[in-house]
C-alpha cells in the first residue's frame, strides 16, 4: 500500500469572463474563473500531484506544459489520466480532499464532484472524502484571492 499526497493552487483571475470555473471536472457557473494555462481544474491538478507522489513521475510541470503549450490539450482530465498510467497494475482505493477558499462555497457541490472524480477515477464515491474550509479568512486562499487543494491518495 502506497499513500501520495498533493497539493496544488490558483488564483482567480476576475478579468476573464469567458474562461469558466471548474473544479473537479464540474462547472461552477457565474464564478470568476482560475488563471493558469490550462483550465486551472485546481482539483484535478492537486490529484494529479497526489498520484505523482506515489509513482514518481511528475507530470504537472515539464509534462502537463508539453500537452498544453505544444499539443493544445488544456483539459486537466489529460493530465490526470497521464499521471494515472503510471501507476500501472497499482489502483487507486481511497481519495480524500481538502480545500480552501472563501469563493465559490463548496459544499453544496461536494456530491456533484464526488460523482465527477467517482466516474474520472474508477472508484466508488464512498472512497471519495471531501472537506472544504475557509480557514477563518487566515490566507489569501479564505480572502477570496484564490483556491487551495490538498489531496491525499491510497494506493494498493
Ligand atoms: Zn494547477
């Protein structure tokens, strides 16, 4: 058994209505969107960390920047299913999330992503813990200036 852990972060970019928010594979509308090159799925990419830190092949960085800058791929889903291949025979049993922010409110969503991670992932949604925070305003996170993902993934 093998326990990763991810992290990752975004900063809202307020000036881009046209990008969309989205977080986990689901789309928060009317939200401001994350700057980054790619969709900014800051979820998929704390995932996609969380997976790296078991196989030992980063893939966001010098990877995910090839598929995005030189391939045009900027749907996080590539980069997860990118870092998932190495895990080879190994499988994942267990995610859990942290998230921090002040916008948008997480909670209502939780099934909603549960669900999306449930169907990206091969696993059960009851395999899938999701805790959101605002960290009592601590951070720029809890101030509204972005979002924080930890990630945890179990490994057999
Ligand atoms: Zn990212």
């Amino acid at each position: 058994m093998k326990v990763g852990i991810g992290q990752d972060s975004h900063r809202f970019d307020f000036e881009d209505k046209n990008k969309k928010l989205i977080l986990g594979g689901v789309i928060f509308e009317d939200q401001p969107a994350l700057q980054g090159n790619s969709d900014a799925d800051v979820i998929l990419h704390s995932i996609t960390n969380a997976i790296s830190g078991v196989t030992c092949v980063n893939v966001l960085g010098k990877i995910s920047d090839e598929m995005c800058l030189a391939q045009g791929i900027t749907d996080s889903k590539a980069y997860l299913y990118e870092a998932v291949k190495y895990l080879n025979e190994s499988k994942i049993i267990h995610l859990s999330l942290s998230i921090e922010c002040l916008t948008p409110k997480i909670t209502p969503k939780i099934p909603e992503i549960r669900k999306s991670l449930s169907v990206l992932l091969e696993i059960p949604e009851n395999c899938i813990g999701i805790t959101a925070t605002t960290g009592e305003g601590l951070t720029q996170f809890g101030q509204g200036l972005g979002i924080q993902v930890f990630s945890c993934v179990t490994v057999v």
